[in-house]
C-alpha cells in the first residue's frame, strides 16, 4: 500500500473543472514568458491556484476562476471529496518550491452558463493565460505538463459521469 505524503508540506491549492452546455472542459494556454517557455508544448491547465487563509474552497474557486479567465456565469455542481497531491520536480524553480514539496489539491466542476464572449484572459494581471479553448475532457491529461498528469486523470475518471451527462442535454 502507498504511503501518504505528509499533507502539511503542500500548498492548499483548488482547481476548476469549468464545463459547457456540450460536456467540454475550459482549458487555457499559460503565458510563456521566454523562447524556451513558448517552444514547451504541456502550456495547457484548467485554471487554478491558492486558497486564502480562512477562504472556503468554493470561495477560492468561483475567484481563480474570475480572476484568470473573467467567467462568473457559473453553477458548482460538486468538489472533490478529498486532497488530490501532486509534487513539484527537482527542477522546479517556482520560489514555491522553496516552502513546498508540491500542492493539495481539491477540484470544483462547474458549469459555464454564459456565452463564451463573457471569457476575458486580461480581467487580472498578470494574466495567467494567453489563449483558451473548449476540449474534450479526456483529452486534457495529454496536454498538461508531466508532473500533473496523475491528478488530471484522476479528474477525468472521476468527472466524466457528469460531463457525459452534461452533454447529452440534462442539466
């Protein structure tokens, strides 16, 4: 059996499982701000970040999301139950590195109930994204970088059901 990581060496993080009328995923295109960076093909993530001290997930959710994509037209439909864990590389040389081995993780799955018009990747800056699209939600964990490809095919498995279900008209 696995041992659990010692969840206190993880930053608290939650991330958005944004979905439209046809059961697609949100998914945007994080700035690169060098050559090196705009050459690496895994720039692709659902939005995400950190939860304020005393700010409930759901809170922290609806905001990430505001803030990186400019969406509020939305309805959570569940959260993830438990952590899901994922731990930064070696080579990572994000200054979060230096206080955390990596992020804890609980996920929101919304639904997106405005027109697509409402996105704005600049209604926060910096701005995290540079380009975004709707997607399959099984196709996300090959677009994501390596080190998140676990937690995203967690979410997939787990998310899927509702996406499915999403699509076939019922809301």
């Amino acid at each position: 059996m696995k041992e659990l990581p010692d969840l206190d060496q993880y930053r608290p993080n939650v991330g958005i499982c944004l979905l439209n009328r046809k059961g697609e995923v949100w998914l945007g295109k994080r700035v690169a701000s060098s050559a090196v960076q705009r050459a690496y093909k895994y720039r692709w993530q659902m939005p995400q970040g950190g939860v304020d001290p005393g700010e409930s997930i759901e809170d922290a959710a609806v905001r990430e999301l505001q803030e990186e994509s400019g969406v509020s037209s939305t309805r959570l439909l569940v959260t993830t139950p438990g952590w899901l864990v994922y731990d930064f590389p070696s080579d990572y040389k994000a200054k979060k590195r230096d206080r955390w081995r990596g992020q804890k993780q609980k996920w929101a799955l919304m639904l997106f109930e405005g027109d697509d018009d409402e996105v704005n990747l600049d209604s926060h800056q910096p701005a995290e994204f540079c380009e975004w699209r709707w997607a399959p939600l099984e196709e996300v964990p090959d677009l994501v970088v390596p080190f998140k490809r676990d937690v995203y095919k967690s979410l997939v498995r787990a998310f899927s059901p509702l996406a499915d279900y999403i699509a076939s008209g019922n809301r």
